[in-house]
C-alpha cells in the first residue's frame, strides 16, 4: 500500500494547478482592423499593425489603440474574465485536492481568457466622422 502512495503523491502534484499546465499563463490577442494596416500600441508598450497577434498576460486588462492615417483613433479595453476552460482547471484543483494548484491558477492568471479576443474594429474615415458631429 505504501508504494502506492508514493506513485499516487508525484501524480497529484503534477495535476496540481490544471490549468496552468493545459492552458499557460500568457494568451494570444488577435487585432485585426477594417481597413487593414493600422497601427496598434497595447497600455503594456507592445505593438504592431494590423492584422495582428500578440502575446500577452492572460491576467492583466489592456487597452488597446489603433490609429490609422485618416481615420478616427479607436480604443478598446481587453480585460481577463474567467473561462470556462479555466474553470474546469480550477474544478480539477478541487477534485485531486490540490489547494496549492489552485491558488497557482488564480495567481498565474491561467484561468483567465481576455475578453473581447479578437479585437475587430471598422475605422471611420475623418470625414465621416466630422459629418456625424
């Protein structure tokens, strides 16, 4: 009985924190702009044109800007909200007893989805928008 425990012991703690392991601490966001080739800057620095797809924090809000030559400026607001992923990982912690799995995934973010991904956003020509005021 005792070398059974001690395979079964690594065994949970391996399963420990689910959705850390199946999922990772880090997302991908996907911007994509109509027209395309627009610039975007992330509230972390990060940047790129559009269409495309960054690494980040699944655990932290951003704001996005996306700015265009002629067009109106957008910002949209990326923010973590917990998946339903992540919530089978965190019910995973509780069904193997891993109060430690759990509180890595909600430390680490891994339970996390950024909402909205992806961000899609129609810019306004600066003419259109001077007509609407």
């Amino acid at each position: 009985m005792r070398g059974r425990c001690m395979i079964l012991v690594p065994i949970v703690m391996l399963l420990g924190a689910c959705a850390t392991i199946t999922r990772g601490t880090t997302d991908t966001l996907v911007i994509e702009s109509e027209p395309p080739g627009a610039e975007v800057e992330l509230s972390n620095g990060m940047r790129c044109r559009t269409p495309c797809a960054l690494e980040v924090d699944r655990d932290r809000s951003l704001v996005v800007r996306i700015r265009k030559p002629g067009y109106e400026p957008v910002e949209a607001t990326v923010t973590p909200k917990v998946s339903g992923a992540g919530s089978a990982g965190m019910a995973g912690n509780v069904v193997l007893g891993g109060i430690i799995g759990a509180a890595v995934d909600a430390g680490s973010g891994a339970m996390y989805d950024l909402v909205p991904n992806p961000v899609r956003v129609k810019l306004v020509p600066l003419q259109n928008a001077a007509a609407r005021n």
